[in-house]
C-alpha cells in the first residue's frame, strides 16, 4: 500500500486554519505526537479523498492516494485565496499506517459520504469543529440519521480482477453495496448495512460469493 501513497506538504502561518476549513478532522487536535485522519469532500459531503494527516515542523503532511494528489492539490489551489500557506509534494515519512484505513481512487471518489467509510469510528469526523466544504451533509447524518452503509472486511475466492466499485448484489439481484478495494482475495466493501446477512455476490461473470468477515 505504500507505494500506492504520495505526501502532500501544507506549510505556512495559516496552515492550521487553511485545513481546518477544508477538512472533515479537528486539525487542531493534530500535534508532534497524535497523528489522525480525515477527508476532503464535495459541497454534496461526498468523500474526494481520504488521508492520514501528521504534524511537521512548519504545517502538516498529508498522507493520501497518489492517485488522487493532483486533484486534491488542485482543490486547495483553489480555496487558498489570501491564505499564508505554500502546499508541495514531499517524501513519505516513517510513521505506522492505522489499521481499516480506506483508501479511494479516481474510480471510487464521490461516490461515499464519511460515515459510509467508518470515519466516524476512525476519528476521522470533528462534529463540534465548526464549518468544512460538505459539513452540513455530514452533521445532519449524525445528528439527525442513521448510518445506513458501512464498511465491511470480506472476502472472495474468485481469480477474476475485482474492480474498485464493482457492485455487490444481494439473492434477489439488488445492488446493495460497491467494493472499496480488493487485493488477494482480501475486500473492503461499502454495503447496506441491512443486507449484511445477505447471500451476497460480486458483479462479476463469475458472480463469485463474498464472504463477510467483519464491519471494519
């Protein structure tokens, strides 16, 4: 997985404020010795791109998805206006990867809302922090609903090429979640949390069974 992830460096007096306007995680919380995770997302709360946030010298590292950087760093470019930040790709640091991190790519962006991820449970969602691009769509998921997708670990013995998103279907051919990301067998899949007992199968020509293992 380490080689699938790039560093963003947001340095400057204003970043702290910068990212915390951007972000779905308290920053201030984030010091020398706490690390944390977070999001970016659309003004729909549509996750753009997860990310492990580190504290450095001068701002913050952000840990994410090679494959979403330019995009991110395009995002920021945008928002920064008048802010005193200067925002560089950078080397990846020595630091001790969580456990049940999901990752997204360009097939999986903007299509989840944090919750769906488990952000929430993660740590990665400051309710009391004050406004963020998708704030309001994520506050009124928990405040006022239920968290109806989650986060699952499986698995499937297909040889096939599992897809990020491709669709899981239920007994009755509904479609009741998307893979997040699959390797060796090994899946995190965003599903209805109602259709967790389900029989459930991969949208594949295999149509191979997936195995619940556990909601990470």
């Amino acid at each position: 997985m380490l080689n699938n992830l790039s560093v963003l460096a947001v340095i400057g007096d204003d970043a702290a404020a910068f990212l915390q306007g951007q972000t779905t995680c308290d920053v201030n919380e984030i010091n020398e010795n706490k690390t944390g995770c977070g999001a970016f997302c659309n003004p729909k709360g549509r996750v753009i791109s997860t990310f492990i946030l580190l504290k450095s010298e001068n701002g913050f590292l952000l840990v994410l998805p090679k494959s979403l950087l330019p995009t991110i760093q395009e995002c920021l470019q945008r928002h920064k206006l008048r802010a005193k930040v200067e925002m560089t790709e950078t080397d990846l640091p020595t630091f001790d990867l969580p456990e049940n991190m999901p990752w997204l790519c360009p097939e999986t962006s903007e299509q989840f809302i944090p919750q769906w991820l488990n952000l929430d449970t993660l740590g990665g969602i400051g309710f009391t922090k004050g406004c963020y691009t998708g704030q309001e769509i994520v506050a009124r998921t928990h405040y006022l609903g239920e968290v109806k997708r989650r986060l699952f670990a499986a698995h499937c013995k297909t040889k096939l090429e599992i897809a990020p998103n491709c669709s899981i279907f239920d007994e009755n051919g509904a479609t009741v979640g998307n893979v997040l990301v699959a390797q060796n067998g090994l899946v995190q899949c965003v599903l209805h949390v109602e259709a967790q007992n389900s029989a459930l199968r991969l949208n594949l020509p295999t149509q191979d069974i997936l195995t619940l293992v556990s909601i990470l």
